[in-house]
C-alpha cells in the first residue's frame, strides 16, 4: 500500500509541477502573493 501511496503523490506533485510552470499560472500565482501580501501589511 505504501508503494501506491508514493506513486500516486509523486503523480500529482508532477501534475502539480507542470501547471506551475506555464506563464498564465505563474501570473495568477504571482498575483495572489501580492494580494496576500498586501493584506498583511495593511495595519487592522
């Protein structure tokens, strides 16, 4: 069971990969750090 396990998240960490990668995603993602960023700084 553990070899399934291992495969199975090494199967969805390079799917995971992949995605992160593409320029569109990378923009999305650089995007939400900004925005989560930005709220930490904001003073409450």
């Amino acid at each position: 069971m553990k070899l399934m396990r291992t495969v199975a998240l090494a199967g969805i960490a390079k799917k995971l990969y992949d995605e992160v990668r593409k320029p569109e995603n990378q923009a999305r993602i650089r995007a939400a750090a900004d925005k989560v960023r930005e709220r930490r700084q904001r003073p409450r």
